[in-house]
C-alpha cells in the first residue's frame, strides 16, 4: 500500500496546460504581415504604422508589444520574408533569392578523397603557457667581460665642467 501511495504522491493533471486557456492572438509574424498586406503602402510600412495597425486591430496586447515586434521585424528580415527599404517595411517577393549575410563568402570547399580522415580542429586563440614545459628553460647567457680598453660602455656620466686654464700662464 505504501508503494501505491507514492505511486498517486503527484496529481495528475486532467487536461494539458494548453486546452485550459485559448490563445486570443496569433503570432506576430502573421500580425506583421497582415498588417503590411491591408496597409498597401507603395513604399512600404514603417514601424509605427505597423504597430498603430496591430494596436488597434488585437486590443489585448502583452506589455512588450513594442519589443516583441522589433524582435519580430528583425528576425523576418534577416529570414528574407520582409525586405527593409528606407526604414520601410515590405513583403518579399517569393522568387527573389534570400538575402547574403556580411563579408565575403566563404570559398567551395573541394571534396575529400573517400577514407580521409580530418585532423581535430585547433582551438581559437593563442595555447595557455604549460604548467610543466616539456622543456628545461634555457640557461641564462654569461655576460661577457668588461671591453680591452677599460672604458664603460655608453655615454660618460655628466661630471664636473672642465674649466680653461687662462692663456699666457
């Protein structure tokens, strides 16, 4: 009995968090683009005029509308559904290609002959110093001997000003 009890510790639940409560909105991506469709704009939407559409079409908006929407925006742009024209916002045309990313592309890659096998891949940066280099450090150099002549090496220190002897003494 005991086993039973543990077994019915955790109610279940009657029916799925989803069934209890109906969603009241639809996504924003299908907000965004039938907001674009009935604005009809040559030019395209601008951002505000999108927002003032779905704000007064879906009065139950969530309290980061405007985030939500700019996070929508961009990610619709960069997926190539919506084109961004003069800070105006426009449906693609299906049979234009998706946009390019930044930079040059990467060049083709040849294939591989079959049975190759790749190295790992060397991680990014500069290799952390060995704790125990599997080399000695190297010994330091002798200094050599002071020079033949018996003078220091660089510029003789400033010392007192030579003074001129008086002509005719």
């Amino acid at each position: 009995m005991a086993a039973e009890e543990q077994l019915n510790f955790y109610p279940q639940p009657s029916a799925p968090a989803n069934d209890v409560i109906p969603p009241t909105l639809p996504q924003y991506p299908e907000m965004i683009l039938t907001a674009i469709e009935e604005l009809n704009e040559n030019n395209g939407s601008n951002k505000s005029a999108i927002s003032k559409y779905i704000e007064s079409r879906y009065g139950d908006l969530p309290p980061a509308h405007s985030t939500l929407l700019t996070r929508h925006l961009n990610g619709m742009k960069s997926a190539g559904q919506l084109l961004l024209i003069k800070n105006n916002y426009l449906k693609a045309d299906p049979n234009s290609p998706t946009p390019r990313g930044r930079g040059r592309p990467p060049k083709p890659k040849a294939p591989l002959p079959p049975g190759t096998v790749l190295p790992p891949a060397r991680p990014r940066g500069r290799p952390p110093k060995s704790q125990y280099p599997s080399d000695p450090p190297p010994l330091p150099k002798p200094k050599p001997a002071s020079s033949v002549t018996g003078k220091k090496r660089g510029r003789p220190p400033k010392g007192k000003p030579a003074v001129a002897e008086p002509v005719g003494a």
